[in-house]
C-alpha cells in the first residue's frame, strides 16, 4: 500500500511543500491519487464541493523522491487521499493506426486502494491578559502533535509567547528564563497531554483549598468561611467551568485578606484572624489572583492557572502562616498550565528584576510604581 511523506517533514501552508508517495506493492510503477476531504476554506475543498464528486484527482506518476507532487496548500489541517498502485506497460504495445486504444501501455491494479492522511501545520493561539499587558501564546500542531517551528521554514519560532500589548512586562514575560523553560516542554508533546484535563485540576485545587483552610497550626483560626463546593470540580462544560473558577476567586481572596463572612457577605478586610503572628494580623496582598473571572473557555483555562500560581505562592509563604503549609500541595499540573503559571507569575511580580534587554531602574517603576514606558 502506497504511504506518504513531505519535505520538509512538518509542512506549513502557504510554503513550499513536496509530497512524495513511496509506492509498496510487488511490481507496481505507477500510482493514482485523488483528494476525497480537505479543510473548509481550503482551495482543495472548494474544487471538491464545485465538482460534486467524491474524489477529486490529486497526482499521477512514479511517485518516489524524484517524482513529488510539488504544491503549496493554503490552508492547514488534515487532508484525505486515497491512492491505488498499478504495475503499468507490463503488456505489449499494440495498435495499428494513431491515437488506438490498443497502443496504450497497459494497467494492473496492484492490490487495493490505500487510504492517507496529510497534515499541513495549524498555527493555534490564545491570549494572556492581565489589565493592560497582554501576551498571546503560539503553538503549531500536526495531528495531535505540538511541534517546534523555525523562521526560516515555517515562518515563525515557536513555542512561543509573544508580547502583544508591548508593554514592558509583556516584554518581560518572552525573555523570562522559567517562560522559555516552560515553552521547551511543549516541544513533540501530544495536544492533548499538552492540555490535560482542566476539570481535573480545578478538582485538585479546590480539595487542596479546602484542606489548607483547616489544616492543623497553619492559621490563627480555621477558616470556615471561605471553603469551596467540591460540586465546583464537577466541571460538565465550558460554561460550567467558567462559573465555578469565577466563584472561587472571591473565596481566595478573602482568605487572604482575612475577610470574614457574615450571612452570605463578606464583612471586610482584616474582620477575622486567619492570619495572624505575634498579634498582628497579616495581609497577603502578594498572592491575590490576578484574573478577575471568566467567561470562556480559554478565560477559564488561564484563570484555572493563575489559581494554581497564587494558591501555591500562598500556602508556602510563612509570612502568614504560623507555618507554612507542605502539606496540601497540588498536583502536578500540564505542560500548558504550567506555561501559563510561569507567565503569570511574571506578570504578578512586584520586583524589579529586569529581563536582559531592559534597565533595572525601568524595571522598579514599572513593576512597583506602575509606570509605563512612553518614548517621545
């Protein structure tokens, strides 16, 4: 059966791309291809529909490296072929006037038609947005695979985070070292891995929320004020999802700030005792979400993150705990989470610690004054 291959291995739309078909079948010199699907929008696609047809032709010949179908598919996806092999001129020429059936070369069919698939390279992004900094996270897959990009093939490098707002902090989050670090693990991992399973975590945290909340000379005083449903973890849809992490990050903060609650409503900052040291009450203004809320599902899925971020920041952090909780840690998250907890906590920080190409005296307004970078 025929198989297929493309140079480069990872072909891109709108690039120039060689599919070569490597022909299996005993004596078979010869092969047929036609389209049978292609991605909607996509040139292939059109010509299917505009034929009515099942099959549309694709290429014919001896297939092999010197042989490719030479091609530019303008739009990435996955695209159906069937091929079937012959064993061609097997028989003798015959034929006794021009243009005669019968001077043909002849056509076996050799075995069965084989049917292929062809992936061109889908460019996939979602945006990172805290007040005015914005980054957009870029990934390319093929099937079901991230795979690294580079310029001079595809386009563009990628991983990759880009700063889309162009603000300085953006501009801090594409130089972090635990950014770039974030974005080699999502190199040759499968989509889907890449991901996880966000309901899972959400799960994860809201049992580990809970758990810190009581947990045994963490705090001043339990907190039985701001515990989470475990329904929340019941994710069932986006929508789902999206109103349980925008319920919960009301919860985190009040703990933080320790904020009672009072029938329902929270009484204010510093109205319990959660955290307290030496008679003094602490606030942890540092580990706030940033995030606000949701509203779809890619809101959800960074906010899920920046939950993850400012969970974890706090629970360690003996400045408000009597001791620091190594108890109720979370589970490993997914390489893509991951991604965007580092990004987050870069643009969570207050610290000046300035990327290579920006001053450090820039670096202390912006992050800890708020300033803005305006050139004339």
């Amino acid at each position: 059966m025929t198989t297929l291959s493309t140079v480069p291995v990872y072909a891109a739309p709108n690039r120039d791309t060689q599919v070569i078909f490597a022909l299996t079948g005993t004596g078979a010199n010869f092969v047929r291809v036609w389209v049978t699907a292609a991605p909607p929008g996509s040139e292939l696609r059109k010509k299917l529909d505009d034929s009515g047809l099942s099959r549309i032709p694709f290429y014919e010949g001896d297939g092999g490296e010197k042989r490719p179908e030479r091609r530019r598919f303008d739009v990435g996806g996955k695209y159906t072929l069937v091929a079937q092999e012959y064993t061609r001129g097997a028989s003798s020429y015959g034929g006794g006037y021009q243009r005669s059936p019968d001077g043909a070369p002849s056509e076996t069919k050799v075995g069965g038609e084989a049917t292929l698939s062809l992936f061109i390279g889908q460019r996939l992004t979602s945006e990172i947005s805290v007040g005015a900094d914005t980054v957009t996270v870029v990934l390319w897959v093929w099937d079901a695979t991230i795979r690294a990009t580079t310029q001079a093939t595809h386009g563009e490098v990628s991983p990759a985070v880009l700063a889309t707002s162009g603000t300085t902090k953006a501009l801090a989050v594409i130089e972090s070292t635990s950014v770039r670090n974030a974005l080699i693990d999502l190199v040759d991992v499968a989509a889907g891995t890449a991901v996880g399973d966000v309901a899972t975590v959400f799960a994860d945290l809201i049992a580990k929320w809970n758990a810190h909340l009581i947990e045994t000379g963490i705090h001043q005083t339990d907190d039985a004020d701001n515990g989470l449903p475990v329904a929340l973890g019941s994710t069932a849809s986006a929508k789902a999802l999206a109103e349980g992490v925008t319920e919960a990050i009301p919860k985190l903060r009040q703990h933080y700030l320790n904020d009672a609650v009072m029938g329902g409503v929270a009484s204010g900052r510093d109205s319990a005792d959660y955290h307290e040291k030496a008679g003094v009450k602490k606030n942890d203004n540092r580990n706030l979400p940033l995030i606000a809320g949701a509203s779809e599902l890619s809101d959800s899925y960074w906010a899920v993150a920046d939950l993850c971020r400012s969970y974890d920041g706090h629970r360690a952090a003996l400045t408000y705990h009597l001791f620091s909780d190594t108890v109720n840690l979370l589970a490993d998250r997914p390489a893509l989470m991951a991604l965007g907890e580092v990004v987050l906590s870069v643009l969570a920080s207050t610290s000046a610690v300035a990327p290579p190409t920006q001053s450090s005296g820039a670096m202390w307004l912006i992050a800890s004054a708020g300033f803005a970078e305006k050139p004339l």
